[in-house]
C-alpha cells in the first residue's frame, strides 16, 4: 500500500478548517472504506476541491488520477499532491494511466476516478465513461459509488455541501461477465443512475430543512 505524503496530516488540518467553515459538508457513511483492499471510488464531479473533499471524508487515502489541468493553481495543487494525486493527460497517456491504476490496486490501494471525465458545467449529473469499470473488471476490483451535491448546484462559500457514499459494488453485480465494451457502457449508465438516487436523496434532505 502506498504511504501517505509527507504534508498529509497537514493537508486534512488545513481542509478540516475549509470544510468545516468556509465549504461546510455533510458527510454519510464516510471513513468506512475498507482497509487493506483495493478499491476504485466513483464519483460525480462538480468542483475542482472534489478529490480534496473525497480525501479529507474518508479515513483511507483515496489516490485520484487527475487531469493535468487541476495542477495549474500551486495552491490547489500542492493539496492534492498531498492526497496523493498524479497528473494524467488524458489527450496522451491513457494507456499509462490504466496501468498506473491496475498497480496502484494490486498494492491494494483505493483509487479515485469521476465518472463522468470532466466536471460538469450544469451542476447536473452528465454521462459515465466505461474506463473505470474497465479498470475494474480487469483487477477484480469493487466499486464505491460516491455523490457529490451541493445545495446550490455548484459548491459556494458558506452553502452546504452533501457527499454520500454507497456499498462497494461488484463488477458481476454490474452485468460485466466478459469486459467487452458494451457491457463497460452498460455498467456506466447503471451506475449513473445509482449516483442518481443517491442525488434524489440528498436533494430531499436539503428541501427538509
């Protein structure tokens, strides 16, 4: 498994105080990944602070492939780096990223990937990508379905922030028996709409209060 940077126990005070006061979430079922085990966390994605947010809700270090983009702003990007982050171009090297990803899981580490590619610029769920079940299926490895839903779309200074985690899930459990790409796609729009249920939720628990 992979140590943990240098600067980590910094970087979860520093995002303790982010959000708790400036970004304030709530969390469910966080710091209940399972140890010792290789894991993928599938999220949507909504802001750049997404594996930062991920990271600082789980007791486990959650290990994103990050497009080399989020790595411009020295601020944010010395944060990831301490969550163990790594720029991927994915215009580049995407063959070296699944690779990258398939000896990360044999470590037995967790890695993080967003479902959708790219943030969305609505707020609203978009399309899932097949690569991560691929990743998946080709290590054997279970998927967390992980939702991200700010109260107003996009997250803002001093509005709530929900992030729900659900049980691992199979790759058999998701129809993928063969890993051809069809099944991949198939995958990826049942786990979309898990995320979606999972986003159901949440919205009728900020429309509670």
């Amino acid at each position: 498994m992979k140590k943990k940077p240098f600067f980590y126990p910094l970087a979860r005070v520093i995002c303790a105080f982010i959000f708790h006061v400036i970004y304030p979430t709530d969390v469910r079922n966080g710091k209940k990944l399972p140890e010792d085990l290789g894991l993928i966390v599938c999220s949507n994605h909504v802001s750049l602070m997404d594996p930062i947010l991920i990271n600082y809700s789980q007791k486990r270090m959650v290990l994103f492939m990050a497009k080399k983009e989020l790595f411009k702003n020295k601020l944010l990007a010395g944060l990831i780096k301490s969550f163990g982050a790594f720029p991927v171009d994915r215009g580049q090297d995407g063959g070296k990223a699944i690779d990258n990803a398939g000896n990360l899981l044999k470590e037995n580490n967790c890695i993080g990937i967003f479902l959708e590619g790219t943030r969305s610029k609505t707020g609203e769920l978009g399309r899932g990508h097949g690569g991560a079940f691929m990743i998946a299926y080709q290590n054997n490895t279970p998927i967390v379905p992980c939702c991200i839903t700010p109260r107003t779309g996009f997250m803002k200074p001093f509005r709530k922030t929900k992030i729900t985690y659900g049980e691992p899930i199979t790759c058999e459990e998701l129809g993928i028996t063969e890993g051809s790409t069809k099944e991949y796609r198939e995958a990826a729009k049942k786990f979309m709409e898990i995320l979606a249920s999972m986003r159901e939720e949440q919205r009728k628990e900020f429309q509670k209060r």
